[in-house]
C-alpha cells in the first residue's frame, strides 16, 4: 500500500473484502466520554465516516458495549446512503441488566436486534463475541451464531480476545470463527507466543486493535507523566500509575519507553513517520488482514492511512526493538487484567 492508495483483503472463507485500515468507531460516543476517549460531537464523527470514504475505508467496527457508538454510526451511514458499500463489524457483550455477563441464546438474539435497529440496518457483516466472559455456554452461542446467518440479519461472525483455549473450545462447539480481533502493536506482542500460531493453523484473519497502543507509537509521548491516565491502565504501567488501572502490577514502563526509543531512532534512521511505520509493521505480519484505528479528527485518520511498504530489513530492526519488553510482558495477551480473561 502507498503512502496514497487504499489497498484491500478478503477475510478467508468470505466475501469480505475489507480495506486494510478499518475505522474504530469506540470514539464515536455522542459526547459521552470515558476513560479512553474525550467527548466527540456527531458532527465530528460524521466528518470521520465521510473522510473515511474518501480515502478507500470500507470497514468500521463497532460494539453493543461502545457508548452511543451504534447508533451514531448508523445514522451518518444512513444518511450517506453507504450502507450497501460498506463492512460492518459489530460485537455483542456488556454486564447485563441483572448482572450478568455470560449471554444466553435469547440474550445474543435481543443484544443483535438492537444493534440492528440503531445501525438502522437488516444484516450485520460481521458479527463478534467481544471476550470470552460474555457467553454463558459456548455451544449454545455457537448454535446462535448459526441461526442467525441462516436467518440473514448476520453474514459472518467472529470473536474477540480469545486465546488458545477459547477458540478450542468455540472450535469443538462447532463455532466457524472467520476473524480473531486482538490488541496487537509493536509494544504489545503475547499473541505471538500461542495465539498467532492458532490463528494460522485456522486460517483465520487477525483484526488488530491498539495498533498505536492508544497514542504511544504516535512518538508524542516522552515520559509516563505525558500521558493522560485513562491510557495508563495496562499492564504496560505501574498500577501506580493510574488510579483506573486494576491489574495491580508492577509493569513494564522502562522496557517500553525504551522501545519507544528506538523506535524512533529507527524511524529518524529511515526517514520514516513513527505511526506510519508501527502501522505499516503491523500490516507486514502474517495473518493480519486489517488495523483498527480511531481518530478524533479527519486530520488524524488521514494520516493513520499513510502505510508504506517496508523492507525486510527495517521489519526485523522494528521487531528487535521491542523484544526486551515482548519478554517482560509474557504470554498473557490482556492489555489491563493480571488474571487473564484470555484462555
């Protein structure tokens, strides 16, 4: 992909031709702000879909547990008269009215019939499990799954932050996952333990999420005191550090910063932009068919889209530049919780 062109990818076993820059639209939140993201206006986000589609972006994702994100989306769809060209991905699972987070067969049909109607449309493209925790029996979830492409309101499904073990046990349910959506970056690297080889064994797409570690690739950020504290609840961090976070250990912020370092001492090298290339490394490994980017701005999206292709030699050198804290970080692919809901 040039710094200019949108390129594309079929998810293997579909029709899914999805652009390999995917819109997060968590921001899309109608002025409701959270942890991760500041308030943002429907105009604005409006602004996004359209710059999106200016530049070749087919995909969005989406999720019943993304404030107002559903139906914002929806309605700049509705009223672009894009739906038919674009790819929707959405995903079900939140604490549920009574307490519950493990949904049922009959919770999986009601969450998917409201995402319907604030997306304002009749099929869902792709449909995911958003973590493990949200399914109160895997097979019962599976065999939803499978009603509801039989009855056409989903084309395809998928899940979200599951390890080996849960995709095992989606596997022996039945379950015909095409996609595996995963946080993945050059700071963030425990899928490459297990979980990679998996997906590769299944021939599935891999959607990367947090592919600038919420702003750390960006390069705009030198200390730990820079960065607002709804973005220090991962396990990159101290517990310490953010009064949000929930893992309670120690972290890794000198391997990070460190990587952080030559990173971009490898991007200055090269004359390359630091998000450019830590999205462009992402889009060079196997198996990874899409990034999904949020953006505050159309300014910002445009120029998360500038991808370049990169050669062997920087892959490899971007790849050692993060391998001391790939090992401090270890296996467990959960970006905020020490015991893992990732099996």
């Amino acid at each position: 992909m040039s710094a200019n062109t949108m390129s594309y990818q079929t998810l293997p076993g579909t029709d899914l031709n999805v652009s390999r820059i995917c819109l997060g639209t968590w921001q899309f939140n109608g002025g409701a702000a959270d942890l991760t993201w500041d308030r943002q206006d429907e105009a604005t986000s409006k602004a996004i879909v359209d710059k999106a589609l200016r530049l070749g972006i087919n995909f969005f994702d989406t999720a019943e547990a993304y404030t107002n994100s559903e139906a914002v989306l929806g309605r700049i769809l509705q009223g672009s008269g894009q739906r038919s060209q674009v790819i929707i991905a959405s995903k079900f699972g939140q604490c549920l009215a009574d307490g519950r987070q493990g949904y049922t067969a009959a919770d999986i049909e009601k969450a998917l019939t409201k995402s319907l109607e604030q997306l304002q449309t009749t099929y869902i493209d792709l449909y995911q499990i958003h973590w493990p925790i949200c399914v109160a029996d895997m097979k019962e979830a599976v065999e939803q799954l499978e009603r509801e492409v039989q009855k056409g309101r989903i084309r395809y499904y998928g899940h979200c932050n599951f390890g080996v073990e849960n995709m095992n046990e989606f596997e022996a349910a039945g379950g015909r996952a095409v996609s595996s959506q995963l946080a993945y970056n050059l700071l963030w690297r425990p899928i490459e333990h297990e979980i990679l080889p998996k997906v590769k064994q299944l021939n599935m797409s891999v959607l990367a999420y947090s592919p600038l570690q919420q702003g750390l690739l960006t390069g705009k950020y030198h200390t730990v005191d820079e960065i607002p504290t709804g973005r220090k609840r991962t396990r990159l961090f101290s517990s310490n550090s953010s009064s949000a976070a929930r893992h309670g250990q120690a972290g890794a912020e000198v391997e990070t910063f460190e990587a952080i370092d030559n990173i971009r001492k490898i991007c200055a090298d090269k004359g390359l932009d630091m998000s450019s290339a830590s999205l462009s490394w992402l889009l060079g490994e196997e198996n990874v068919a899409s990034v999904i980017v949020g953006c505050s701005s159309p300014e910002q999206l445009e120029a998360n889209t500038k991808i370049t292709h990169l050669d062997q030699d920087t892959q490899k050198r971007l790849r050692a530049a993060t391998d001391r804290l790939k090992a401090k970080i270890g296996s467990n692919c959960d970006l905020w919780a020490a015991e893992s809901r990732i099996k």
